[in-house]
C-alpha cells in the first residue's frame, strides 16, 4: 500500500490520537477538581469551580473531535468500539451531562441549594472519571471479555479517576493560594501514588495480553531507546515529589513544577499506549488502513480538519492566557 491510501489514515490517527491526548490533559484536570471538590467547605468548592470556570467547557471540544474524527475517518472502527463499549460510553454521557447542567445550576440557585448542585458536579466528575478508565481497561485487554478483563476495568477505572484528581490537584497548586494551594498539594501526593500504581499495572497487563506488544517492547535494539519512556517518567515522579517535600516556597515559587510534571506523565503514558498498539484502532483486530474511509473522501474531510483544529488551537491558547493568574473568589450576589 503506497500513496495517499496508506498515509491518509496514517494522517488521522495521529489527529485523533493528538486530539485524545489533549482532551486528557485538559480536561483531566478539571474532572480531577470536581473530583476533590470537598462538600464541607463551601468557600473552598467556589475557588475551586473558578479555577475551571473560563476553560472546562471548551476542553470537551477535544473529545468531540477525537470521537468525530473516529466516526468519520474509521467508521468501522467506530461502531466496533462503541459496540464493545456501549455501556461506559453511556455513563461517560451522563457524567458529563450532569457536570455541564450542575455547573451552570449552581451559580443560579439560591445559595441554600448550591451544594446540591456541587455534590451532582463532584458525582457527575467521578462517573465520567471512571467511565474512562473502565474504558481504557477493557480497550488494553483487547476486548476479550471475561471476569479477568472485567477486573482489570475496574483497576484501571480506579487509577484513571486517581490520574485525574491528580492532574487536577496539580492545578490547583498552580491557581490557587493559602491554605487550599496546601490542601491541594497534599492530594496531588496521595494521588500520585494511586496514578503510579496504575501506570505500573497497565505496562505489566500489556506485553502479557499481547505477544506482539511484548516483542515491540522487548526486542532489541529498539528495547533500549524504549526504556527512556518509563526512565524520565521516574524522573519526573522524582521531580514532582521532591518539589512538594518543601512546599510552600517563598513567593509561591515554582507552582507551575508538579503540573508540568504532571503534563509529562501524561504524555508519556499517552506515547507508550499509542505505540504499543499502533497500527491497530481495534487491538489485534482492526488496521487503520481496513478502519479507514476511501482515500477520496480522507482527503476531503482533511481539508476541514486543517482548518477547525488550528483554530480550536488558537482560542484554547487565547483562553489560558488571558485567564493566566490566579483564581479569585466567586461572588453570587
């Protein structure tokens, strides 16, 4: 296969998996922070809900994308994965539907309702949290069903929900001051040692549910520029805790340190998954070039794309710079 039918859908994979990547990130950490969000301290749960506030929605629009990119460039793909993860994928809709109507509810009702409202944006934040990690559990164990594979979803629903609380408490630490900003980094430590137990689950299950992944891990000479993945993410770990062992510092220096660190690991993680299963959109399964589209219509649809992801792009960078600095207190009067 040579020409446009091989790297079109070459071309999109990589779109969706940057477009995956991002929505990770960005909208891990506000899922992490509803996922904090403690009920007993209302001031608390209102700089918290600032901190998101100018940035949680437009971070959906990355998964809208990576899920309208699979749609249309892997159509067979699609309803294959759905088929398999039907019902995560509905809890994953209703997490995120009572985040959106929770979050907008709240700063309208009267102030005798408002945790109501919270407590539905913390629930909906969980759901949605563990929705994804079920999914990626059953997606790395190629769909085999089973109560092992089940288990398995479970585990990683749990460490997924941890990695986002912790790149939401990392945040934190970077939006806020005071006593939350010390409250937060205490949670970003006792998350990341749940994140780290998940990283190390996922990079034992994978070689052991799949011999080509374990031959693209463990054949040399590529072995040795593959232990650079899991070598800077311990350092990075490494980093992360170091910083925090003397938190806080004069000035609030280095507050961007452990989400930065955090962004890391995430990419990181992110790099080892894609490429233990590349070429494949269905593990063992499906190719992307038999996922994919006809050429012609591939071709059509990136010239759209080539003009809506720069875009996203720009307003996305737009918005955390001009909303940059610290969270100020939310006034509903």
């Amino acid at each position: 296969m040579t020409g446009e039918a091989y790297w079109l859908p070459v071309i999109f994979i990589l779109l969706m998996g940057l477009a995956i990547l991002i929505y990770a990130v960005l909208d891990g950490f506000d899922l992490g922070v509803g996922i904090l969000m403690p009920m007993d301290n209302p001031e608390a749960r209102h700089l918290m809900i600032a901190s998101i506030g100018p940035f949680w929605d437009a971070n959906e629009t990355w998964l809208v994308l990576a899920v309208g990119l699979l749609l249309i460039a892997f159509p067979s793909a699609h309803s294959q994965v759905l088929g398999y993860l039907y019902l995560p994928a509905f809890f994953l809709l209703l997490g995120l539907i009572l985040r959106g109507v929770a979050f907008d509810f709240r700063a309208k009702a009267h102030a005798a309702f408002q945790q109501r409202w919270d407590l539905c944006f913390k629930s909906g934040s969980v759901i949605a949290a563990l929705s994804q990690g079920y999914m990626l559990g059953i997606y790395v164990t190629g769909f085999e069903g089973g109560w092992l594979s089940v288990a398995f979803g479970l585990l990683s629903a749990v460490c997924v929900t941890a990695a986002y609380a912790f790149i939401g408490a990392c945040w934190l630490v970077r939006k806020t001051e005071g006593e939350l900003q010390l409250w937060a980094a205490k949670r970003a430590k006792l998350t990341a040692v749940w994140m780290m137990i998940g990283i190390a689950s996922v990079s034992l299950v994978n070689p052991m549910m799949s011999p080509e992944v374990f031959d693209k891990w463990f054949t040399l000479p590529q072995a040795f520029l593959l232990l650079l993945i899991p070598f800077i993410c311990a350092v990075l770990f490494t980093v992360f805790f170091i910083y925090l062992a003397q938190f806080p510092y004069k000035g609030d220096f280095g507050s961007w340190v452990p989400f930065a660190c955090a962004v890391g690991i995430f990419v990181l993680c992110f790099q080892a998954l894609a490429y233990s299963y590349f070429p494949y959109v269905v593990p063992g399964q499906v190719t992307v070039w038999e996922a994919a589209s006809a050429p012609e219509s591939l071709k059509f649809i990136l010239y759209g794309a080539l003009v809506v992801l720069p875009a996203i792009v720009i307003y996305t960078v737009f918005v955390y710079r001009v909303f940059g600095g610290k969270a100020q207190s939310l006034s509903y009067d």
